[in-house]
C-alpha cells in the first residue's frame, strides 16, 4: 500500500517548485468560485485516504516530513505560495496514485512564458474536456491558475462530481492543522500497529483524524525554542456496533496498564507507543477516540512517516 499521509502534501511541494520554474497556466474550465470552494469536489471516490491541510499553520509539520529524500523544506518557496490543499491518495489498480487541489496565490503570467518555451511540458486533452499540462518526464500532471492549482500523476480533473466527507469529518477537522480520513482502516491500522509492536487488532469501518496545535503544551513551556510547533492528535475509529467499541476499549485499558513496562520498538530506538496511548480511549455508541500526547513537530511527522512506512 502507498503512503498516505505524506506523499500528497510533498507531491505539492517539490513538483510544484519545478512547475514554478518551468511551466504556465492553461485555458480556464472551472470557475473561480467553484475552485475555491469545498476541496474535495476536485476528488474521485474510491481513495485509500483522503486530507486537508492548512499549510501555514502545518509547515512545522511539513518541513520535517521525508519520503524517498525530499523534504517539505526543500520547496519552501512553493510552500509560502500554499495556503490550503485538498489530496486523496488511490490504489494502484485506479491508474493514478494521487489527486491534489491546492488554493493560494501562484505567479501564472510567468508560468503561461516558461511552460511555453518548455520542452518537457504539452499540453494534454482530458476525459472531462478540459486541458491540462503534461510532463511525460516528471510524471506530473498540472493545471494552474492565479488562485489555485490541481496536480496528479494522471489526469488531474475529477472524473465525478467529487467526494464527500463523512458526517464526523467537520467535527474533527474545526481548528486542525491538517485532517483526513480513511475509508476502509482496518486493514491498514492493522498493520502499523503490528510494525510498532503493539498486540491490538482493530475492526475499524472508517477513521478520522485531526493534528491540532497543543496551546497547552506552549503555555507550560514559555521558554521554548519553537513555540507553537508542539502539537496533538485525534483520532475517531468508526466500529460495527457499540459492542466492538466497549470490547476495544477493554481491550486497550489492558494495554496501557501493561504498557509502561512495556520495550515498544521504534524508529531510532525511540517508540512513539506512549503518545499514542497517553489517554484512556473514550467510547461514544460505536465510535471510539483516542487522544495522543502533545508532541513536538518532530515527533508528529514521524509518527505520519511511521505510519506510511507500515502501512506499505
């Protein structure tokens, strides 16, 4: 399976710093409004996860994530152009790993000269019958305009009226730096928990996420030498029944009563096991929370590294 987190929002940062340099704005299709509407009507169902983030507020976040060796702060000037992004990443069998609509302010009279003057980018017919560029060499597809951009391995329109996000998703996402969800978790949570050594298996219909800062964190570190990069996160599971939320809960009560005896392996010989359950989980009908420790920006990006690590 493909990272999740991460590869959509570097995907915006490092190929849209290439695009920058080398590429123009197409024919106008969509509507100002419409682009700068809800973002995820620029994404297709079907997405193995789909997220949100506020760029500014989770650059703390982004300028520490890596993926194959690139790195959020390598396309800082791309970044500082970003202010929100919508992205879902899709399973192989889709033909195309990933769809991005990313609003803020972009320099599209000097991307229509260079674009034009470039070799390595033509301009593409879509399904839908828009147009779009194309970059056989970098594997990117892009279409821009002064106020936002879409971005895609394949075609970057959406090939439906968008996707919608789930009833609790608001909830969780008001005041988030960056929020997403993930359809079909079971599987997927499954599998980072056991690359972390942790014995939980979790029959999950549906997770939600959020990454919001920690206030509280800052106020009781005054003196720190990052203030406002510490962060918490939230995460709703969506059980079958309320049966299966009491049962987990148990289940997870154990778990943090063995824990602090606990040799949980992590990357680097740190384990992030204690921040993940730092909280007693909280039941809600079939649903379930749980709550992390703060965490500085650090520890928050490798969580998300982790995890697209073991959710491959």
């Amino acid at each position: 399976m493909k990272p999740f987190f991460p590869v959509p929002a570097l995907f915006l940062a490092a190929y849209l710093a290439a695009v920058l340099a080398s590429c123009a704005s197409v024919p106008r299709t969509l509507t100002e409004a419409e682009a700068l509407g809800d973002g995820f009507a620029f994404l297709d169902p079907g997405g193995l996860v789909y997220l949100t983030l506020d760029v500014p507020k989770s650059r703390p976040i982004l300028d520490r994530v890596s993926i194959g060796g690139i790195r959020g702060d390598q396309a800082a000037q791309a970044l500082d152009m970003t202010d929100t992004a919508a992205a879902a990443v899709y399973p192989s069998e889709d033909g195309r790993a990933f769809l991005l609509a990313a609003r803020g302010r972009y320099p599209s009279s000097r991307m229509r000269f260079s674009l034009g003057l470039s070799s390595s980018w033509k301009k593409t017919r879509s399904e839908t019958g828009g147009r779009y560029w194309r970059s056989g060499r970098d594997g990117l597809s892009v279409y821009v305009e002064p106020r936002y951009a879409l971005f895609s391995d394949g075609d970057p329109f959406p090939h439906t009226g968008g996707v919608k996000a789930p009833e609790r998703f608001r909830e969780l996402n008001e005041g988030a730096v960056l929020a997403g969800w993930i359809p079909d978790a079971e599987s997927l949570i499954d599998r980072f928990l056991s690359g972390m050594g942790v014995p939980l298996s979790i029959p999950a219909d549906l997770l939600i996420f959020g990454v919001y800062p920690d206030a509280a964190l800052d106020a009781a570190e005054p003196d720190a030498v990052n203030p406002g990069s510490r962060f918490f996160a939230k995460f709703r599971l969506e059980l079958p029944s309320a049966s299966h939320a009491g049962a987990l809960v148990s289940m997870i009560s154990l778990f943090r009563a063995f824990m602090v005896n606990s040799d949980m392996p992590g990357a680097g010989g740190f384990s992030l096991v204690p921040y993940l359950f730092a909280n007693a989980p909280v039941r809600e009908g079939s649903s379930l929370i749980l709550t992390t420790a703060g965490m500085d920006a650090e520890k928050i990006a490798l969580l998300f590294n982790m995890f697209s690590i073991y959710s491959k």
